[in-house]
C-alpha cells in the first residue's frame, strides 16, 4: 500500500484551542506524530464526516494519540479535523 505523504497540516485557531486546552496536548506533538513515518495510518470514509486519515502514534514524550486529518485541494496538504490522547489496546 502506497504511504500517504503528509506536506503540510493546516490548523485553524479553534482546532488549535480545542487540542490543547481540552486534550491537553501541545500542536508540536501532534504534528510530530502526524509527520511519523512510524505511525499507523488509515483512511476512513464517515458518513457523516467524509474523507479522512485517521493516524495512531506515539508523542516524543510517549502519550499514545490519534489525529484526524482531513485532505484539502492541495496534495500532500491536510487541515486537522482533532487530536487526543487514547489509550494504548
């Protein structure tokens, strides 16, 4: 399966808010674990929410988290759709 290249990730301001003051995670994690190649990365077709790349990985400090991509116009380019910490299965 061909690996999905990640360019660039757009992030409006209240994504931004909303990652860090309710999931309390920094914008530098998770683009880090966006940009991963040593994540695990799906797409997921949502009824409800479309297109997106669903990514699993883990922070530089170790916090296991899944951030939701959506793709735009631009290829390699994503807008974040959300972050948050899960726990490890």
């Amino acid at each position: 399966m061909p690996t999905t290249r990640i360019a660039s990730v757009e992030i409006s301001d209240s994504v931004r808010s909303k990652v860090g003051s309710k999931h309390g995670l920094s914008i530098d994690d998770v683009i880090a674990v966006a940009t991963s190649r040593t994540t695990l990365r799906e797409w997921d077709d949502s009824p409800t929410h479309g297109r997106r790349l669903l990514i699993t990985g883990y922070t530089p400090s170790g916090r296991h988290i899944r951030v939701v991509l959506f793709p735009t116009a631009t290829d390699g380019a994503f807008q974040l759709g959300t972050a948050f910490a899960t726990r490890r299965r």
